[in-house]
C-alpha cells in the first residue's frame, strides 16, 4: 500500500513539473518559429535582391548566402513547431491523467449534487475530459502565441519599414473586435451541444439497458421518436457551431487579406514613387520585400488560433460543465483507527434533496443499531435518492446526516444493495465475495442461499457459475440477491436496500423478508421499498 501511494504521488509530481516545464518552454518556441520566419524571409529578400541587381549572374556564388538564410529559417521553424507539439501534447496529456484520476473518483464513488446516469457519467468522464484535453493540445499553446507574435512580428518590421508595421497593427484592432462577437456566440453554441450530447448520450444507454423491457411493451416506434429528436437536436446545435466557426474564419480572412494587401499595396506604390502623398520613408528593393514576406507571418499566429478555436469553445464548455463536480467535497474517506463497529445507530435530521426532478424533505429520524425501518412512498418520490444521501453519494440540500452518537457517518459502516448492483466479469462467487475479498467459499455458498440463490448455484456450477458484466442469464430479482449478500458479506453493521422483493414471486419475497427481519437483530437496516408485506414486518415506516 505504501508503495502504491509513493508511486501514486510521485507520477503525480512529476505531471504537475512537466505541466509547469512545458508552460515555460512553449513561448520560447513559438520565439524561434518567429525568428526562423524573420531569417526565411530575409533569405528570400535578399536572393530577390542580388537576382534584381545582377549580382548573382556568375556562377550562382553570391545566393549562397541567401540559400543557408532559407535554409536555417526552415529549419528553425520545424525544430519551433515541433517542439510545440511534442511539449503541448505531453502537458495536456499529463493533465488530464490528472483531472480524470479525480473526477473517476468523484464519479464513481463520490458525493454528488444530483443523480448522473450512467450514459451522462461516461459522457463527462470521456467526452468532457477529451475536449478540454484536446483545448490543452491544440489551443492553448497557440494563445500565447496569437498575443505575443504578432507584436513581435511588427517589431521586427519596424526598422525595415515603419509605415508597414503600423498598418498591420491598425489592422488588429477591428480584427480583435470582430473575434470577440464571434468568439461569444460560439461559445454560447459550444455548450448547448455539449449539453445536447450529454443528454442525448444518458438517453440512449438508459434505452440500450432497457432494451428487452422496451420491446417487452411494443414501445420501439416512440422510443425510437425520442432518439431521433434527440440526436436532430444535436445535429442542429452542432451545425450552429460549425456556422459560428465559419464565421470567426470570415472575420479573420477578411482582415489577414485586407492587412497583406495594404502593405503591398504601399510597398509597391512606394517603391514606383507613386504615393499619392509625400513618402514618409524611403523603401528599397530588399526590404519591401522582406516586409511583403512579413506581413503573412503577422495573421499566422492568429489564423493557428482561429483553426483551434472549435476546440477551445468545446473545452471551455466541457470545463464549465465538470466545474460544479470540482466544487463537490471529496466523500471522507475511512479511518484505520475507528473501525466499522463504533456504528452506534443511524440519526438523520432535517434532511433536504432539492435538485431538477426530485424533491425530498425535510425528514427526520433515528434507527438504532438493531433495526428494520422501510422507507415507502409512490414511484419517483426519492426513495432511491435518500438511501444515496444517507451512503455519501449525494449531497443534500441541508440536513444532517451522523450515527446515534453524532459522529460522522463512517463510509466503510455502509453497505448498499442496490436495484442494479454492479457485476463484473468472472464468476458468480468472485461476484459476490466482492465486498469482502477474503472470505472463504464455504461462508460466500452459506450466505448465497440464504438470500435465495440456491436454485442457481445448483443449476449452473455453484461458485463457479460464469457471469458478465451485463448479467447474461439472471433474473432481476437475482441480481438482486446478489447485491444483497454481497452486503451481507461485508459485514457493515447498515445495510441500505433498495426494493429487495421486487421481481420475486411470494414465496421468494417471503423469504428475503424473514432474512431481513433476522438480520435487523444485530445489523441496523434501512429499505426503500413498495412491498406491503415488507413494511409490515419493519419495526417502522418512514414514509415520503
């Protein structure tokens, strides 16, 4: 463990220096890119000039020097870009190996504003952690360069050309004005698709899980309704996005062409005499030349920027929308030193959840360590909601949550038997031990037909009954089963149950019921539940 954790801390350190190392290193580069487009367009001005005098008639020798100009600037250019891209894509990289260790976290056991389905979880896991990933690699590298270049770009006109270098930058300020527009109605494109993704990506898991139930009911033709207009939706929203992108590539087109053509235009006119005022300079050859070389170099920056801004709109979006998990407190973690037997009773006080779709509360109540209480009301009144409180997994609206004592709920005194438990490809037993790794078969076969799973173990191979991770073969109501033992096995002293009988016949039913009742002698229990004969045979009702 301890080597796992020094491990864990210092591949962190060392993503957090090369972050830093790669912040520092990425403008120097795009200085050289600089430089190198200053001594390739030097090159080139010169040869035109030793070719326009005639100097380079014998034999071609006085290009020799211009040619080893183009050369170095090329070479510098591919070394400065290079460098960019293997720097950028390693820091991003690094980063987000960060960002997901702890949003994996978050999400997977972390206490949450509001229930996120599976489809949305993936969707922010993946999707949003790869768009701000690729803002990483592609934009933000590129932003430094867009502020700084061009003012450098202009400095190293100057001494050729002053008048060119104050017509590029005159350029600049509606430019700037234009991509702020642009840039704000993109932005605000970019995060209806996101959401649109993120809703059509919850929709369409939730259906494929249900599949059999939706054809059970004949209901494809409206479910597929639904998916159509979510997936239009999202195809409208990104054809908004790539309609605003287009747009942001109009206004700085429009200005790169306006700025290269009124610097060639005062540089020939300038070079013929034919200024219509008097020239405030005297240009020759080679450097209206270089200046014409130049002036492309003065938009690159920004025209990089603007084939990334996509990226950038998507990322900022995809930040925005990981912000409120980032805002969550982290779940406390378990104490070595308070072990899960200080669980003295469960005491819940003014508990509150108010998110989009559920509102529960205020509720008030207290179990002892030896209870069985059901928690009961209709369909969609948060039964669910409150058990994933009371475990940690979300955050209330206000209320407190703390054993009899008033004691922080330790997380390792909780056990959840889910409606869906989670299953993992393996074998039955390795399924059900999952919560206790190191318990003997003989006490995991005990307790698998304690909850009714005899049936299957003597069908299909006991232990070693082959299962995968969707629960090819088993019943819903075996699935619960196994969610139930595995928190028997954990032996947590509160065990949360979310419909435990549901998908039983009576007699199953029956049976898990009278289990539960004996288990409520030493362990403290708390089910959500419809079941009438389950509320019945709990000491009390907590009814929503």
């Amino acid at each position: 463990m301890l080597r796992k954790a020094v491990k864990l801390y210092l591949h962190g350190l060392f993503n957090l220096i090369y972050v830093k190392f790669a912040r520092v290193l990425i403008p120097a580069a795009w200085l050289v890119d600089v430089a190198g487009a200053a001594l390739f367009a030097w090159g080139v001005a010169s040869g035109v000039g030793a070719i326009a005098t005639k100097h380079g008639a014998s034999g071609g020798v006085t290009l020799l020097t211009p040619a080893a100009w183009i050369v170095c600037g090329a070479l510098l250019r591919a070394f400065a870009v290079c460098s960019v891209d293997r720097l950028a894509v390693g820091a991003a990289q690094a980063a987000s190996r960060t960002r997901r260790a702890g949003l994996w976290q978050k999400l997977l056991g972390g206490r949450l504003a509001r229930p996120i389905s599976s489809g949305e979880s993936a969707n922010l896991a993946l999707d949003h952690s790869m768009a701000i990933e690729n803002r990483d690699q592609r934009f933000s590298p590129i932003r430094i360069n867009a502020i700084v270049g061009p003012l450098v770009v202009a400095l190293i006109v100057t001494p050729a050309s002053w008048v060119a270098a104050a017509i590029m930058l005159a350029t600049l300020v509606p430019f700037t004005l234009g991509m702020i527009l642009a840039g704000t109605a993109s932005r605000r494109a970019a995060e209806r698709q996101l959401d649109a993704l993120g809703a059509l990506s919850g929709l369409f898991v939730d259906r494929v899980t249900h599949l059999p139930l939706i054809r059970h009911f004949g209901a494809e033709a409206r479910i597929g309704r639904q998916v159509r207009a979510a997936t239009g939706d999202v195809a409208r929203r990104t054809v908004t996005v790539l309609r605003t992108a287009f747009l942001s590539n109009a206004v700085l087109e429009f200005f790169s062409a306006l700025s290269i053509a009124l610097v060639a235009v005062y540089c020939g006119f300038s070079l013929l005499g034919l200024l219509p005022f008097p020239a405030p300079e005297k240009l020759t050859l080679v450097p209206a030349f270089f200046v014409l070389a130049m002036a492309p170099e003065f938009y690159l920056p920004m025209r990089r920027l603007a084939a990334a801004y996509h990226e950038k709109q998507l990322g900022e979006a995809a930040a925005k929308a990981l912000a409120p998990l980032d805002e969550q407190p982290a779940a406390p973690k378990p104490s070595s030193h308070e072990p899960a037997t200080a669980f003295d009773g469960l005491h819940v006080e003014h508990l509150r959840l108010a998110f989009p779709g559920i509102s529960v509360g205020p509720l008030s109540f207290e179990l002892a360590a030896g209870d069985l209480a059901a928690l009961s009301g209709p369909t969609g009144s948060g039964k669910t909601s409150t058990l994933a409180a009371i475990a940690g997994q979300l955050v209330p609206a206000s209320g407190h949550i703390a054993t009899l004592s008033g004691a922080a709920l330790p997380p390792d005194s909780v056990a959840w038997a889910a409606q869906r438990p989670l299953l993992m490809t393996g074998t039955l037993g390795h399924n059900l031990a999952l919560a206790a790794p190191g318990t003997r078969d003989a006490e995991v076969l005990a307790v698998a037909r304690q909850v009714g799973l005899g049936d299957v173990l003597d069908r299909r191979g006991g232990l070693a009954m082959a299962v995968d991770h969707a629960g090819s073969g088993l019943s819903g109501g075996e699935r619960r089963r196994i969610g139930l033992a595995r928190a028997i096995l954990s032996g947590r002293p509160l065990i949360l149950c979310d419909e435990p009988t549901a998908d039983l016949d009576e007699a199953s039913a029956a049976a898990i019921i009278t289990l539960l009742v004996t288990l409520s002698a030493e362990r403290c229990i708390l089910v959500a539940t419809h079941d009438a004969a389950l509320i019945a045979a709990a000491r009390r009702e907590i009814a929503l």
